[in-house]
C-alpha cells in the first residue's frame, strides 16, 4: 500500500494540540483501516472509524515542520476529512504529576516530554462547552452519564454567576488551562458520602487524570476539607482547597498519573472529610480531564510498525495527496 504525508508548518517550538476530524461518508471509509504517525511518532495503530470522530493529541514540536503520516493497512485505505494543528500554551502541560498507586502517592516528573491522546474532557454539572464558547477550541461535555452513583442525595450541583478570579502572575492557571465555563459549576459531596465517576478506557494503559477545582459553594475560607481517590486509592487526603489558593472561587487543579491494567474503567471519586467543617459541603469538583499517555517512546501502541521516514512528501498539490491517500 501506498503512504502519505503533509508537512504542517510550525511558528512557535513546543507543544501543539493536534486535531484529527475523521467523517466516513461512503462504506470504502467506513472500512478503512490504517496507521497515523506524527513527529516519527505512533498515534493510532489500526485505526477504523466507522463514525464521525474526533482524535485529539497534545505533543511536543520541536522542530519547524511537524510530518504527519498516513499508512494504510494492507488491502486498506486510509483517509482524514480535516486537521488542526493549534499552539499550545507553556502552562496546558506541566512537567510533575503525582503517580496513585494501591501502595502511596510519589510524584513524578517529565510529563512534558510525553504525548497524550485526549479520552474525555468533563464539564462537571455543567452545560456542553464548545468551540465556540471555550478556549482552544475545545469541547467539554456534561458529566451526568459517567456518575456511578445513584443516590443524588450524596452530592449536589452548584452554579456560580460571580466572577471567576486568576491569580495575578501565576504560570499555572489561566483561562487558556480551562475556560470559566467549566469554573462557574460543579458537583459537591455531602458530608460523610462519596460521588464517584466511572469512565471506561483502554486496558493496559497510562493515563493523565487532571482535576480542576474551584471553591463556589463555600461562603468562608478554610472550611471545606475532602479526600480524592483515583481507581480506589486514596491519591489525597484532607485536601484543603483554601490553603493552595487562598481565595474562594479561584481555579485550582491536580494531574495525577495512573496505570489501568486490566480493569477497563478508571474510576475518580471525591469524599467528605472529618475536617471539613461545613455541614452542607465537604467536597467539589469542577472539571476533570482524562488523556492517555504514550506507552513508549514510539508512540501510544508502542512502535510504529512502518518505517516513518518518508520519501514521499506531499507538497505537490493536494490533488496528488487525495490520490495516494485512497490508492490503497
């Protein structure tokens, strides 16, 4: 089978959001099958899309061009409706995370040399965010479906009219980490109960989990004390929120590191705290976002099984493009 590339220009080295829009209009699409490559890099592996979709990366440029590559599976053809490749900002991908094990929590560092493939972006008891109302054009949907628990009396949802305040000078949060959209609700535990969120995922996999906090339901500071568990374990415990920030209604958020092995779901859950002393609130989340790491420096599924040296390179028209994407 024949290969194909495009060679995207880049203004700025570092980490770049990259969007793949897959629409499978005819059957010979829908039947695809096919690998795609970026930077010598392996990011879907046998990949079908017999549905709309869009597959998001974040990963790091570090050169002028960035080579994304199309190889089609024997028999197969491969295809891509629409990309966008989008600078990211410095602070969207940090270089520590805390790794949650059954054992204890150990920070790690070097996430910023990884590549993730964006799984779920949640709004937590919040409306759909688009790109069109979001920053970097990107989509946060509603959490209500991954809600494992069924008792509502457990948790309560605020919404929040004020204004959403970032610290001055700070490196870390701004509205390009996660739009106010996504600050102005959340979801809050009552105390002494659990809320858990249940989102299935590729087993064998290492997974960003990033949880975005802000204090709106508190009226005071220093009151509202809860625990996080990522898969079952304790990730924190006795999370005081005012103590980070210092404020009510600043954004605040944690990445944690966790290995799914057999499992197929990742589960996160928020619990009330003896400390909390609020009798209403003992624990809130906002947003949360879930990206899977690369497996190894090959790639998300290890190596790429084709060579991704090209010596075809399309800057010969996009007719020439159109013709060796399908001409498998």
């Amino acid at each position: 089978s024949c290969r194909a590339s495009y060679d995207l220009a880049v203004r700025r080295r570092g980490h770049h959001i990259l969007r793949l829009h897959f629409y499978p209009f005819a059957p010979a699409l829908a039947a695809s099958r096919f690998h795609v490559g970026a930077a010598g890099l392996l990011l879907l592996h046998n990949f079908t899309a017999s549905s709309p979709v869009v597959k998001e990366f974040i990963l790091p440029v570090d050169s002028d061009v960035l080579v994304l590559t199309f190889v089609p599976d024997s028999g197969s053809t491969a295809f891509v409706n629409a990309v966008e490749l989008v600078s990211a900002p410095e602070e969207l991908v940090g270089d520590i995370g805390t790794l949650v094990t059954s054992g204890a929590a150990a920070q790690i560092h070097g996430l910023s040399s990884q590549v993730f493939e964006t799984l779920y972006r949640i709004n937590v008891a919040g409306r759909k965010v688009t790109p069109f109302n979001g920053t970097l054009w990107r989509t946060w949907v509603n959490d209500e479906k991954f809600l494992v628990d069924t008792d509502s009396a457990n948790y309560r949802a605020w919404s929040f009219s004020g204004r959403i305040a970032y610290p001055k000078g700070s490196r870390q949060m701004t509205r390009e980490v996660a739009p106010d959209n996504v600050y102005n609700s959340a979801r809050s535990v009552r105390p002494g109960a659990n809320v858990t969120w249940g989102f299935p995922v590729p087993a064998g996999s290492r997974y960003l989990v990033r949880m975005h906090f802000c204090d709106i339901a508190s009226k005071v500071l220093y009151e509202l004390y809860f625990n996080i568990y990522v898969n079952g374990d304790l990730a924190v415990k006795d999370f005081d929120l005012s103590s980070v920030t210092g404020f009510l209604a600043y954004p605040y958020y944690i990445d944690f590191i966790v290995d799914v092995k057999d499992e197929r779901i990742l589960k996160l859950a928020i619990g009330g705290s003896k400390k909390s002393l609020s009798d209403e609130v003992s624990g809130i989340l906002n947003a949360l976002e879930i990206m899977r790491m690369n497996k190894t420096s090959g790639g998300m599924d290890g190596a790429f099984p084709i060579d991704l040296d090209m010596e075809y390179v399309v800057g010969k028209g996009i007719g020439e493009f159109a013709r060796s994407l399908l001409c498998g």
